[in-house]
C-alpha cells in the first residue's frame, strides 16, 4: 500500500511538472515573437550584394547567367547554382543584428564539413585595422532565422554577410531594431573591378567552417577588394565553354586554381586553350595561374606525388610557352608550401581546413598584389 501510494505522489508531481511546462510555453513563444516584431526586415536584394558576376540568372542568388544551362555540364550548372563567395554589404548603427535565410536544399553538412560552413551565413565587420569576424548564424533547419549578434556598442560600421558556400538561398534578409539606421554600401568604383577566381571544390570553399574562410572571401577581406567565387566542387576541368561564359566578364584579374580536378594529359589538352578564351576578350586583365598544391601526405605516396609533379610540370609548360609567345600579363604560382609542412592544414588529406585555407590566401596575396598592380 505504501508502495502504491509513493507511486501516485510521483506522478502527481510528474503531471504538475508537466502542466508547469505546457503553461510556460506559450510565455515564450509570445517573447520571442515581440522581440522578432520590434525588427525591420531588409531583404539583401536591396542591399549591395558582391561576388554576383552576371545579373541575368535563372534565380537571383546563381553563379551563372541563365543562358549557361545546357551550355556547361551538368555538374557544374548544379554548383552554380550555391551561393559560394556572396556577400550581403550594408552600414548600420543597429546594436543587435539578425539574419533569415530560406535554403534551397534541405540537405544542411556534409561528413567533412559543417553545416555552418555549407548552409550558415557569417558576418563580418569593417574596422581601422581592417574586416574582423563577429558572429555565425548556425542553420538547423531550412528556413531559418538567427540573432547573429547584440550588444552592440552604438555607432555607424559597415558589416559584411557571407552567404552558404556548399547550398544554395532563395531569400536572405537582414533584420535590426526598427529605430536602427541601415543602408547599402556604395557600389566598388571603376578601378576596383573584381577578381575572378575559378577552381575545384578547394576553391569553392570546402572544407571552411565559415563562409568567411574560404580563401577567395580571405584574400577578398584582406585586399579589401572584391571577389568573384567560381569553384565547381569535383568539375573544374577547363572545359572551353564555361572560359567562354567568363571571358563575358570584366575583371581585375583572373585567377585559374583547376589542377587539382584534373589529370596531366587533361592540363595538356585544354588549359591553353582555357587561357587563350580568355586573353582574347581580355589582352590586358592579368591571368595567374595556381598551381596543385603538395597535400600533406603525398611525401608517402609516390603515386599521388608523381602525378602533382606531371600536373604542375604540364601547366609550367604551357605559361612558358605563352610568354615566350609574348603574353606579359602572365602570372605563375607555385603552390608547394601551400599547405605548410606540419600536415595539420585538412580535414581529409585533400581538403583544406580553416588552418589551411589562411595558408593559401598567405601565400597567394603577394602574386596577387603583383597582378592587380597591373590591372586596368
């Protein structure tokens, strides 16, 4: 009888408890509602968006104009179509910032890579020693909307937002109190026109934790210039169609990184050709040339290793040739210490960590520098 009745004040105190949660619920739900009511939505679109190359895309947030359907593979028209290198620029002296965003596939991390760096979005923030990282809106489901950051202390700054490096968005908004000031940043001027980088899934942006990472976004913040993304994930094999989609563009530079999704004979075959598309709409633009970088195991695996050096040894031909040829807007990379010597700079041998991605942008920017020295 005692047992029965210990029973029953158990879960008496179990039911009350339960009751105690339902009635707190709606408590809850009703704060955060009031406090998304006090935000002013602002939908990117009316902001400066950067890292967009063509305005005439199927959907808005496209790599690709529309016309390059059926045009480029299949593979590639797919990645095109994720939002890797975008960035939402705006001013404001809002104290807390919040960011939504619908994705387009529900699909949120990748085995190697976190949803944050694939789905998430990642703010940045201007300042006198140049752009600083503030806070990460990490995505758990589809449409999501997140507090990036607040408390703030008051003031006018220009933030940067990057938008998903492995999904794509259908909408992205930016939300701050209602009493908060916010506008576009003006469009870069005519001397600051982008670089375009296009290259492998490397390039494209995996394995970053952060759309920030990514090593276009890194060079882009620390040249405070901006950047075009065009990494095809397993699809940047040169294929002379898509050199003739970017030669329709206008760039400071344009930086080719391919190599490591393609074979010596395939670099044989149509790098030059790659190349030539693009100095013929563009005999001035500064092209460089990236080299497969020395991945951190490749020192026991003289398979993996002979087959870098054939790669390399090809392109290296191939920038000989065109200068000898007398192309003086021609820029060669090494790329051997990429990586660093420590093997700690990937998630998987092949794939560059946030580590790994800060060696690469260190060790591009000085031949950068040099190319957009003789931009024009």
């Amino acid at each position: 009888m005692k047992q029965f009745k210990l029973r029953a004040l158990v879960l008496s105190a179990l039911c009350w408890l339960g009751l105690a949660v339902i009635v707190a619920l709606p408590s809850t739900s009703r704060a955060q509602t009031n406090q998304t009511a006090d935000l002013v939505w602002h939908d990117a679109r009316d902001l400066s968006l950067e890292g967009k190359g063509w305005s005439d895309t199927k959907n808005f947030y496209d790599r690709l104009p529309a016309r390059a359907e059926g045009l480029v593979t299949s593979s590639v028209w797919g990645l095109s179509q994720h939002s890797a290198g975008m960035c939402v620029r705006f001013t404001t002296d809002a104290t807390a910032i919040t960011a939504r965003w619908k994705l387009r596939s529900s699909s949120l991390a990748m085995p190697h890579m976190p949803a944050t760096g694939v789905s998430g979005v990642d703010l940045y923030v201007k300042t006198k020693s140049g752009w600083r990282w503030v806070a990460t809106g990490r995505p758990l489901q589809q449409s999501e909307e997140k507090l990036l950051i607040s408390g703030l202390t008051p003031g006018q700054r220009e933030f940067a937002l990057y938008l998903p490096l492995y999904n794509g968005v259908e909408e992205v908004k930016v939300g701050v109190p209602a009493q908060a000031a916010i506008s576009a940043m003006p469009a870069r001027g005519p001397k600051q026109k982008p670089i375009v980088f296009y290259g492998t899934s490397i390039l494209q942006g995996g394995c970053a934790s952060r759309p920030g990472t990514a090593y276009p976004s890194i060079l882009g913040r620390k040249l405070d210039w901006p950047t075009i993304n065009l990494g095809f994930s397993g699809s940047a094999r040169c294929e002379p169609e898509l050199a003739g989609v970017m030669a329709e563009l206008d760039p400071a530079v344009y930086v080719l990184d391919p190599l490591a999704n393609m074979t010596a004979e395939l670099v044989a075959e149509r790098m030059e050709n790659f190349v030539q598309i693009l100095r013929r709409a563009h005999p001035q633009t500064p092209i460089v040339l990236v080299e497969n970088a020395r991945y951190p195991n490749d020192e026991f695996l003289a398979n993996k290793r002979a087959k870098i050096s054939q790669q390399n040894q090809r392109l290296r031909e191939i920038y000989e040739r065109l200068v000898r040829a007398g192309d003086k807007r021609l820029f060669y990379l090494r790329a051997q210490n990429f990586l660093g010597e420590d093997g700690e700079a990937t998630v998987d041998g092949t794939h560059p960590n946030d580590v790994g991605f800060l060696r690469m942008a260190k060790a591009i920017e000085p031949t950068l520098k040099r190319a957009l020295r003789q931009a024009r």
